[in-house]
C-alpha cells in the first residue's frame, strides 16, 4: 500500500525474515475485509504487511510485519517465536474463546455431484486450480504463472516439500462495495448472509453462509467464525480438517464444464481495478 501512519495496536513492527529460518508468511498488506474477519475470533490478533491510509485507519490490527526486499511483495514473513508472542500477548483472561459453530462430520451432506477439480478463474494470468486427492481425502491446490497462465504447478509446504491439501474448499458469494477502484469492502458483518457452495469428498453441494448471532452470541455479546448450513437453515458438515474460503460477488458463476471438471469464474465489482 502507500504511505501508512504509526502501526495499529501495540506499535510493533519488524522487517526481514526475523527467526526460526523466515517462519510463516508471506504477510500481505492490509484489506477492509480483514475488520470483519479479525472479529469472527474474539481475542486473536490481526497482523498484516502495511496497509494504505485510509485502510489502516478501518483496521484493528496488532501488529504490522514489513518485508525486507521492496522489490518483493512476498518477503514479509514473521518468525514463529514472535508468533507465539503475539499470540500470548493478545489474549483477554476476560474473553471466552469460542470458535465452535459448525458441524464437523466424516460422512458428506446428501445430495452432492462430483467435483474432481475446480478450476478458479480471477483473470487471464491468476487462475488456481484445486484436484481431489481421493487417497488423501482432500483438495490439492495449484496456481499458474504469469509467464505461463495456461500451465499450473502444485503450490507445497516449505518444511515438508509436500502439496497444500485442503478437505474443505468453499465459494461464498457476498456483496462487494467499490470505494474506489483498489479499495473494496466486503459485506461480511454481523447479520450478513448467502448462497455458498462446498466442495469436499469429490463432491460439490450448494449451501449457504451466514454471520447471524445465534442463541450463543445473543447471551454472550461476542461473535463467532461464519456458519455454514443448508437452505433451512440447519448446519451442514464440512470434512474435518483444513478449510480455504474464496470470496466472490454474487453474479460470479460456478458452474460444472463437463463430468467432474467445474469452473469458478470471479467477476469483479463495477468500479473495481
């Protein structure tokens, strides 16, 4: 981003890799969305890499994390010991924590079609492409390059080497206000809600997502993560494990190419660069 005031919340700030050999990252600049997803868990700690202005000003950060090459937008990284500092630094012996909510179930909702890949589609040269891994029971993720769009690498671990795998990959679709052309809100607040669609076990099952205060949230006053559940309104089950979230507008289009092969195609807000 540009130009950014004195850091959010304790004032910390770092540059470089830091310890634990580049621990984890990279940390990317600040976003308005991130308000609302940094209040979906009550006590954590909100940390990114600079943010513009009038961004900044909008989010309740803790810590900001620069890289240590200006050329390199992915060289923000923050080691695992202050990691762990900020994690114990934040927490409020006040403050319940409670990131229940969702139901949690080897066994996948009914009515599901196949799903063995989804191809997501941001533009020409940033597309990602998920391929079910029937043995891991789970979805391995691949990006393209640039220089090459049409040609897509696995995206692995650095300390195993290993494919990024994820049970769960869900598409929300939700309203996007355009404040100017590289500064979009998200309606993620309490209250909000849509159509969501879950890809899990090969399977792909139309649902919905909500940020509605339950029973919980009523009597507590805090929030919880966002729910997923069926069109009654009942919980659906994600597969245990690890959950990537894609945010889109709601007049983008998920649709399935041929037996098994789907594409997730964004379209992006009026306005928007």
């Amino acid at each position: 981003g540009s130009e950014t005031p004195e850091p959010p919340g304790d004032g910390t700030e770092t540059g470089g890799g830091g310890d634990d050999g580049g621990g984890v990252g990279p940390v990317r600049s600040g976003r308005l969305p991130y308000r609302y997803i940094r209040d979906f868990f009550p006590g954590s700690c909100l940390v990114y890499a600079g943010a513009a202005a009038e961004v900044q000003a909008q989010l309740p950060g803790c810590h900001l994390q620069y890289g240590s090459d200006e050329g390199d937008i992915n060289s923000a990284m923050l080691g695992i010991t202050a990691l762990r500092e900020l994690a114990e630094n934040n927490q409020n012996q006040n403050m319940p924590v409670n990131y229940s909510g969702n139901l949690f179930s080897e066994t996948p909702p009914e009515g599901g079609v196949p799903a063995n890949q989804v191809d997501v589609f941001w533009s020409y040269l940033n597309q990602t492409r998920w391929v079910y891994n029937p043995l891991a029971g789970a979805y391995e993720r691949y990006v393209n390059h640039p220089d090459t769009p049409n040609e897509f690498a696995p995206i692995t671990d650095r300390l195993t080497g290993r494919t990024l795998l994820f049970e769960n990959v869900i598409f929300i679709m939700a309203d996007h206000i355009v404040q100017s052309p590289t500064i979009i809100d998200i309606n993620l607040g309490v209250g909000t809600g849509g159509y969501a669609y879950l890809f899990r076990d090969g399977q792909m099952t139309r649902i919905r997502w909500n940020t509605v205060a339950g029973e919980w949230e009523q009597t507590t006053g805090i929030q919880r993560p966002m729910k997923f559940t069926d069109e009654n309104g009942d919980p659906v089950a994600l597969a245990p494990g690890h959950t990537w979230v894609h945010v889109f507008t709601p007049f983008s289009v998920i649709s399935e190419q041929s037996a098994g092969n789907w594409l997730a195609r964004f379209y992006a807000p009026a306005g928007a660069r």
